[in-house]
C-alpha cells in the first residue's frame, strides 16, 4: 500500500486527538508540562546532559536550565560530573523523580485498560499490530532525527 492509499491527515489528527486525551493525567505536584516532559524524557533516555535535553524538549537552553534547576530544588532531578568529560554534568532522575514517571505511566496503562475494555477481540488484535507499526514509525524517526 502506498502512501496515497493512506490517509495520512485523518492518521496525523486521530493521533493528535488521542495523544490529548492521553497526555491530560491529573497534574503531579503542580508540576508543569514542560517539567513532566524533562522528567519522563530523562526516565527514558537515562542520565544526559543539559544541551542534549534542548534537543528534545522545546525549551530554549536558559529556560530549561531554570526549569532543571527547580527539579533540582524540588529533589526530582540530580546533577553529576560525566565521567567521560569532568567538565561537563551530567542530569539524571532521583527515586522520587523515577516514582512520578512510573506513577503516571501505571495511571495510562489503567486509563487505556479501561477503554480497551470496550473494544472487541477483533479490535484488540488490530490494535496490538498498530501498537507494532507505531513503535516502528517511533524507531524510523529516532533513526531519522539522529
């Protein structure tokens, strides 16, 4: 199938319409957005450096070394010297920065267990091969963006 038989609008704007629904969980701490994307993109990528979380989060570098800093007040980030360069530091989550990403990934899984309770059989398959096709749509971009 090419990609004219796709449509590729009605895909961009069903995954836009799920990822809000998705990504509104009731906030954590009153932490915002851009602090929980730092905190979960540190989670997944494990420890970085600051200009390598510029190039994932939509923060100039000023602001986001002022939002790390307030994770850092708050306990949920830790900073270290990179063992490859002394010179630069190295972020990371502590265990309570770590227990907010797991929290809110637990209360996704339950929020999306419930609505594929009303799915049928035939539905959840199709589901579980678009799961596949979007973590290898997610691998093609990473690969791409690298």
């Amino acid at each position: 199938m090419s990609t004219d038989a796709l449509d590729l609008d009605a895909l961009t704007t069903t995954i836009e319409d799920f990822n809000t629904y998705f990504i509104r969980l009731p906030s954590v701490r009153r932490l915002s957005f851009s602090a929980l994307s730092v905190l979960h993109t540190l989670a997944r990528g494990g420890p970085m450096r600051l200009t390598d979380l510029t190039a994932t989060e939509q923060l100039k570098q000023p602001a986001l070394t002022s939002l790390v800093a307030r994770l850092e007040q708050d306990g949920l980030v830790s900073r270290r010297q990179d063992p490859r360069d002394g010179r630069a530091v190295l972020l990371s989550l502590t265990p309570e920065g770590d227990l907010i990403v797991r929290s809110r990934h637990e209360d996704r899984v339950a929020r999306v267990a419930r609505l594929v309770d009303h799915l049928s059989e035939d539905e959840r398959a199709q589901l579980a091969a678009t799961a596949r096709v979007l973590a290898r749509l997610t691998e093609i971009a990473a690969r791409l963006d690298d």
